[in-house]
C-alpha cells in the first residue's frame, strides 16, 4: 500500500480537532471550504502545518493541471495549461509578482509556491539551490549548547561562522532559526570542510517539511533577483 495514501491526518480549525482523515478526505473537506486558516498533523511530526501548506504538497495526487490562471494588479487571465503558463513566463509575458490559481488551491498564491511551475518554466537551473541566508544554528549534543551563525543555506547543507574546529566528518545535531523561514529545522549533519571561521555542512536525514521550507525560501530568494534583473 502506498504509504501516503495509508497516512492519517488531524484538522484543527480553530475551534476542535478532528480526524483521521485520509490524503483524499482532506482534499475534500478543502474543496468544500475548510477554512484557510486550519492546521493538519499526521499525529508522528513534531509541528502542526498550515492546511496551505500541506494541499501544496499533495496538489499532484488531485489536480491535472489542466487549466492555469493569473492574476497581476487584480486582473485575472486563463485559463492555461502547465505548458502554456511557462512558456508565458519564460516570454515574459507573465510577471513574476504575478499569483496563480489552479483548481484544488485554497487561494491564489506566489509562484515561489508553485516548484512545478518554477520547474517548467526552467527558471531556475542549479542542480542544488543556495542562498545567502542569516540566522542562528543550535549545536546540540555537546558539553554546553553553542550558538553559531549561518551564512548560506540550501536542500543539501548549511554554511556557518563561527563553528568551533571539530574536524571534517564530525557529525552534530543542530537547529536553524530565523525570520527568514517558516519553521525551525532540526537535523543533524556532517562537516565537510572547515576553513578559518567558514565550515560547510552537509545534511543527514532532513525531513520533507524542512526540506520544503528552505526550497520556499531559496525560491523566493533567487526570484526576487530575478524580478530586480528585470526591472
């Protein structure tokens, strides 16, 4: 049995919570107008998520895309297909301030919310995404906790300041924060190199979630350039 199908969620709505519902039962309480403020859990992760949040990532299971719309200054255009909406990004015909709709969406969201049209429209061409990125790191699971900071930031690691010389290959547990995200990450990692104040780490076993926060983040980031190159 596909192990998305056989997953159970939790709604909470601001008033109770109920569940378990299935992937297909949730998509269908957001088609009858859950409202967009509700959270869902699986009942094992250790945070809520936004009802937004999770019918982006399960949009694929539901919705064919077959018929795209944009929305620029509150005038609407569609419907697309997938196809044509990238081409017209790709022409420049369609801003990328612009916000889109498709069916099985609660709103009209950014495009840095929407990775397959990023995807499609080939915006974006690095294997591994980075960014410049601030916050403070955790490092936990040493004789008093430490707080470094991070510098860069992207799916498969992290750079940091100040990170004590604890080698290539030493593995530590640590937590990001910052403004900048929508959620903390928790994972552990390795150190890859480590030159004066500078170390790289790489990621070991980040989880979905984290890994869709920094791709909404580096997104955002790298089309913000963009849309500045633009103008």
């Amino acid at each position: 049995m596909n192990k998305e199908i056989a997953r159970k969620w939790y709604i909470f709505d601001g008033g109770r919570v109920s569940g378990p519902f299935n992937p297909a039962e949730v998509h269908k309480l957001i088609t009858e107008g859950l409202d967009s403020e509700s959270l869902v859990w699986d009942g094992l992760s250790p945070h809520w998520i936004s009802i937004l949040a999770w019918n982006l990532e399960h949009l694929e299971q539901f919705v064919s895309y077959d018929a795209w719309y944009f929305s620029v200054d509150g005038i609407q255009a569609g419907a697309f297909t997938l196809k044509e909406l990238s081409d017209k990004i790709v022409n420049k015909e369609v801003p990328l301030h612009a916000r889109f709709w498709t069916t099985g969406l609660i709103k009209w969201v950014t495009l840095s919310e929407l990775p397959q049209v990023v995807e499609g429209a080939n915006l974006l061409r690095r294997k591994v995404l980075r960014a410049p990125f601030v916050g403070d790191v955790e490092i936990k699971g040493m004789k008093s906790e430490i707080r470094v900071g991070a510098t860069t930031l992207s799916e498969g690691g992290v750079g940091l300041t100040h990170l004590l010389q604890l080698g290539v290959g030493a593995k530590i547990n640590l937590t990001i924060v910052s403004q900048l995200l929508s959620d903390s990450i928790k994972t552990r990692a390795t150190i890859l190199h480590q030159s004066g104040d500078l170390s790289s780490l790489k990621f070991e076993g980040l989880s979905n979630q984290s890994k869709r926060h920094i791709l909404n983040y580096i997104t955002d980031f790298n089309l913000k350039n963009e849309m500045n190159k633009a103008s």
